[in-house]
C-alpha cells in the first residue's frame, strides 16, 4: 500500500499521476498535518513527492524502478495550503540506469525544489 499513490493508504498522499508528450505530472496542495514548520510543507515531503513522480514517469510506461540515487535542491521554502504542480521527465541512461529530474511548480510558476535521480530497472 504504497504511501503517495494508494488510494487505499489511510494516512497516504493519494496522489494521481498522468503521462503526456513525456512528462509525467501530479498535483498536490499541502495541509497543515504535512508541515515541518509553520506555514512550510516538510522537506522529506516534498523529496516524497519528487520521488514519486519520477517513480511514476517510468511506472506509467510498464518499467519497475527503484531510486538508487536523488539529490535535492531546497531553493524557497514551499508553502501549504496551494497547489503544487509536480513534473518529471527524463534526462538521460543507458541500459538498465534512468536519469530523470523532477521540480515543483507553485502558482504563479516559481519552482521552489527541483530534484535530479537514477533509478535502476528491478
Ligand atoms: C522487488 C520490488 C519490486 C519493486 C517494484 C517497484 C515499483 C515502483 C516503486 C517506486 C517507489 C518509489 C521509488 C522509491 O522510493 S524506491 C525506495 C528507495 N530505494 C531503494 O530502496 C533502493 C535500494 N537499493 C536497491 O534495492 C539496489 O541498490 C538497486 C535495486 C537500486 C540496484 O541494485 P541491483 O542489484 O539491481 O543493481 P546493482 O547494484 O548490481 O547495479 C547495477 C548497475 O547499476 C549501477 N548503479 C547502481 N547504482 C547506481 C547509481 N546510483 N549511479 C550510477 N550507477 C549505479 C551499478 O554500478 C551497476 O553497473 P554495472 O556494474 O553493471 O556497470
């Protein structure tokens, strides 16, 4: 019951994932339970969500894949209580190794955290 997608995961995310022209995009809007401090979503959310989304870019074409490697780039602060739009594309691999990226986009289009990751087909 994986905890972003799950429709089922009482405590989970429940987010919902689409493919397009290869950007595999979701939406999410923070609340006040996923907080790491007042009015600022948690940064083990947000790299959840960057995670994810990557995740879902290869899942959503059949490819199982785990993270072997992310790095996160926290340039704002990411505030709950809007909608997020959180994009990820593939930037490069070879073999069994993808190379994707991933940022969040808030309203009026800043991109406070972006993340880089590879992943390894399973
Ligand atoms: C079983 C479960 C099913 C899962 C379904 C998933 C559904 C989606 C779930 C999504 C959930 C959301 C996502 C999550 O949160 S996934 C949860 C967080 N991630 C993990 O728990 C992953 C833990 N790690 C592992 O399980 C293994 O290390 C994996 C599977 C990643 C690789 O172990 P495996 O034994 O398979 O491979 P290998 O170690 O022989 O390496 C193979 C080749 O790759 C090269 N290499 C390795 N790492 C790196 C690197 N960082 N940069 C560059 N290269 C790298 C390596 O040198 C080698 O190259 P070569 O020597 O052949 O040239």
């Amino acid at each position: 019951m994986c905890f972003a997608c799950s429709p089922r995961n009482p405590i989970g995310l429940h987010l919902q994932f689409s493919l397009e022209d290869g950007v595999c995009r979701t939406t999410f809007t923070a609340g006040e339970v996923h907080q790491g401090w007042n009015g600022c979503m948690h940064g083990g959310l947000i790299a959840t969500l960057l995670d994810e989304v990557m995740a879902q870019w290869l899942w959503l074409q059949g490819i199982a894949g785990m993270t072997a490697e992310m790095t996160t780039r926290f340039s704002r602060p990411v505030p709950v209580g809007v909608p997020l739009e959180v994009t990820a594309r593939q930037t490069g691999g070879r073999g069994r190794l993808f190379e994707l990226a991933a940022e969040i986009a808030l309203p009026d289009g800043q991109v406070p955290v972006h993340a880089r990751a590879k992943f390894l087909k399973v």
